[in-house]
C-alpha cells in the first residue's frame, strides 16, 4: 500500500506547501504558457491543489487544476473522473485505504479497466473476401466523396500572425518551469462566458421550435456571431457572395458501440458542417431558426439516438458486462450493431455506422503517422493508396466540441454540507462549478459548450499568436447580446 500512495502523490501537488494564495485565474493562465506539467514517462495526469479559501465558520472552497495528456482524456472523461473525484471526497478514510488495499491486486486492476476503443468497433461481416471488399470501397467513397466548401476566415484572426510566444514572468517559479528553452511555440488563451437565463431560455425555446437540439442551437448561436463579425469587417461583400460558416467538431462515438459510461477516452473525427452566410439585416429569430435546423440536421449524420425504454436495460447490460474481456465485449456489441443499424441502412450507406467508424479508423491512422517523427513512422505503404482521400483545403472556420448537460455527471446540491460529514474523519464536498480548456495547436479557436438545464456556457481556448484578444472580446459581447429580447 506504501508503494500504491507514493505512486499517488507523484501525480499531486499543494500549492499551499509554496504560495499562500493565487489568483486562480492567473495561475491557470501560467499553467498554459510554460513548460507541459505532464511527463509522459512518469505521469499522465498532474492533480494541483490550490490554497484553501475560508469562507465562513467550518466552511471553505477547495479548488483544484488538473492536467492531463489528451490521448487519455476527452471532455466527457473529464467531468466523469470530476464526479469520481467529488465522490471519493466524501468516502470516509477507512473505506478508502480499504479500497486500495483491494484494487491494486492485478485482478481487480484487470477486471475493472475500461475496453479499448478499438476492441468496441463492430467486426466487417462476411467472409475474407466480402471484408477485403469494404475495405476498398471505404477507400474509393473517401476519393470521390465531397469535401466541405470553403468557409469565411475566423474574423478573430490578426491581420499578421505574432512570430514567438510570449514569455510570461516568472510568477510561480516553485511550480512551473519559466525557463526560455521551454516556452511554448505558442501562447494559449482562453475566454469564457455564460448566457444570461433570458438568453438561455430564448436559445432552447427557438431550437425547440424547429425539433433542433439544444447543441444544435449552440453551435448556431457561435456561427451567428461570427456571421456577425465578418460582417461588421467586410460590408461591401454582396450577399451572392457571401461563404458560408463552417464548424470542424469531434465526435463521441460511444453510441455506436452501445457503450454509454465516459470511463475512458473515446474519440472520433468528423468532416464538419455548413451553414449558409446569413445577412444580419433579417430578424436574428428567423435567422436561427433556419440555421439551428440546418445545423440539427448535420449533427444527426453523426449522432446514434437510443430510445428511452432501451436505456435501463443497455445500463444493465453494460453493467452485466463489466467483468468480461474487452474481446467479449466488442464480439457482443458489433454483432448488436450489425443486426440493427448496419441491417437498416445498410453497411456502406452514408449514416451507416460502420462505415463511420471504418472511416475514422482510416483518419485517425494518418494522424498518427503524420504526427510521428521520422524515426518513429511505420514506413508502410498508404492505405489510400492511388486513391487519396479527398478532403477539403481550406479549414473551418473555427472548432465547436458539444459536452451537452453537465448535471448528468456534477451539480450543485449532489452532497449534503449541513451534517459533520462522513465519519470521524468529518470531510463533507459538495461541486460548485468547473472550467475547462485545452492547450491550442496552431490557429485554433476552440469553442466549448455546456449546460445545466438552466444556463448554457461557452468557453474557447484560443492560439493568442493568431488570434487578437480585443477581436476575442467583442465576439464575447456578441455571443451575450445577440438574443438578449
């Protein structure tokens, strides 16, 4: 056990042990633009725990910034791990050491790890011939299929891209490395808003009026405002000529694999969609409803809605299944998907899920090729071989990713605080609120949207050397105004 909590604490940090107090903002800010807390030969998570904060009487506010590799976290994983977390809190001491004691035996380790993504792709039916087949029509459909039209550039972009990253000053030197052979090659910003509750309401009131979702209503609310910009920036252009927004965005493709629990990373690549340049001189409802449609019915080629009755009995079995090799798992789950989706759309079809999920395995090999070094590179041939996939040149406007309501995993309220807490060790937590964000990769402008069946939030983590942050702003306050009655 005394290896298992040593191991533990290389993962932790007390900021407290170092600085009293930090303005969390800031310090966020620092953690962004210095060098990667993660060391992927040790680590692949670094918890940090900022000073306490009294509030009043026995009370105070615990916050905590955790980082993590992407390649073991997505959005949904994360705010699956901050539940566990929270919970874990509020377990008394005696039934945690406990609990290690228990699941560091390799068999409890083997029996509780999540499947594999790849181990949930449903199998290519038929036999080797008819698979080989599939394989070589996903290829040609890759070659001649239609790419995405060219968008409208972010209008968030400066007008010349700043050469080097900011160094920022040295603010915390006992917890980030500010040396300049670390700096980042780029400085990572990020902003963040909240609807108001009348904003709110209007946005899910007018998805709900065109049977739109209310992600679907999210992601046209940020085309609007970038509508918007551009044509605050460009007002000669003629309406003819106008290009359309368009939106890159991720995928959970759990669904799919009538896999629903977050417990590990999942993720999958989409080609995008478009909306249709619409002139701010219409009324901004008929505009978004037309766009929210629009856009609710691109988001559906890629969404796998489950019925309602179903839901209890995939839970049960999902649960019944825990404990069975990731094999068994992926054998149970492709023949389910294969006598339902597949069988009524068939396999190749645009909506099929296998060709989907065949499709992003292709993708997400050549991005792993791609982002090798030389020296690391399989060297294989192309699976495209003749044939390469035909894919849009011009990027997405920006990039949206949809986590949907996130009192399915925390909310307010979830833990009593007026009782003396679980035990004798008297610990009591209760979730207030969670911000997220990623480090960006050249030129990006990532949006996050997230409810809690009362507001909607929208954070973006931005490139700041390509991206102006007064331009950053006044997309925020379009974002606020834009349905304010």
């Amino acid at each position: 056990m005394d290896d298992a909590v040593r191991s533990a604490k290389e993962t932790l940090g007390l900021v407290e042990s170092f600085y009293k107090s930090v303005d969390p903002v800031d310090f966020y800010r620092h953690s962004q633009n210095t060098k990667r807390l993660i060391d992927p030969f040790k680590r692949v998570t670094q918890l940090l725990v900022l000073p306490l904060e009294h509030l009043q009487g026995e009370r105070y506010l615990l916050r905590t910034l955790q980082t993590s590799g992407h390649m073991v976290v997505d959005g949904l994983t994360n705010y699956h791990w901050l539940s566990h977390f929270i919970k874990l809190l509020n377990t008394h001491e005696t039934a945690l050491l406990k609990a290690i004691d228990e699941l560091r035996q390799p068999q409890a380790i083997s029996s509780s790890l999540p499947p594999a993504q790849e181990d949930l792709y449903p199998s290519i039916p038929g036999s080797p011939a008819r698979q080989r087949w599939f394989w070589a029509i996903i290829r040609i459909l890759r070659h001649v299929r239609k790419p995405l039209p060219q968008s409208i550039p972010n209008p968030l972009r400066r007008p010349k891209r700043l050469p080097i990253a900011q160094a920022f000053p040295p603010t915390y030197p006992k917890i980030f490395d500010y040396s300049l052979s670390h700096t980042p090659r780029l400085n990572t910003h990020r902003v963040h808003l909240t609807l108001s509750p009348s904003a709110s309401a209007r946005l899910m009131r007018l998805a709900r009026s065109v049977n739109a979702s209310i992600g679907a209503g999210c992601f046209t609310l940020i085309g609007l405002a970038m509508m918007a910009l551009h044509e605050d920036q460009h007002p000669a252009i003629p309406p003819e000529d106008r290009l359309p927004y368009v939106a890159a965005f991720p995928l959970n493709p759990r669904a799919f694999f009538g896999y629903t629990s977050a417990d590990s990373c999942m993720l999958a690549f989409s080609d995008g969609m478009a909306l249709p340049f619409l002139p701010g001189s219409l009324p901004i409802d008929a505009r978004f409803r037309v766009l929210a449609r629009q856009a609710d019915r691109q988001l559906k080629m890629y969404q796998k809605k489950k019925k309602k009755q179903n839901q209890k009995q995939d839970q049960k079995k999902q649960n019944q299944n825990q404990n069975q090799t990731q094999n068994q798992i992926a054998g149970e789950k492709g023949r389910k998907e294969e006598k339902t989706d597949d069988a009524a759309v068939g396999w190749l079809h645009a909506q099929s899920p296998l060709r989907l999920l065949a499709t992003n395995f292709l993708i997400t090999m050549e991005r792993v090729e791609a982002k090798l070094p030389e020296h690391l590179k399989s060297g294989g041939a192309d699976p495209q071989g003749a044939y390469p996939a035909n894919w849009s040149p011009y990027g997405a406007t920006n990039l949206v990713s949809s986590v949907g309501l996130v009192k399915e995993w925390v909310a307010p309220g979830g833990y009593p605080l007026d009782g003396d807490g679980d035990g004798d060790d008297g610990i009591a937590a209760d979730f207030r609120e969670v911000a997220t964000g990623v480090r960006a990769r050249e030129n990006e402008f990532l949006v996050q949207s997230s409810g809690d069946g009362e507001v909607l939030r929208f954070a973006a983590s931005y490139d700041a050397n390509a991206i102006d942050e007064e331009m950053v702003e006044r997309w925020k306050r379009k974002m606020l105004d834009l349905l304010e009655e």
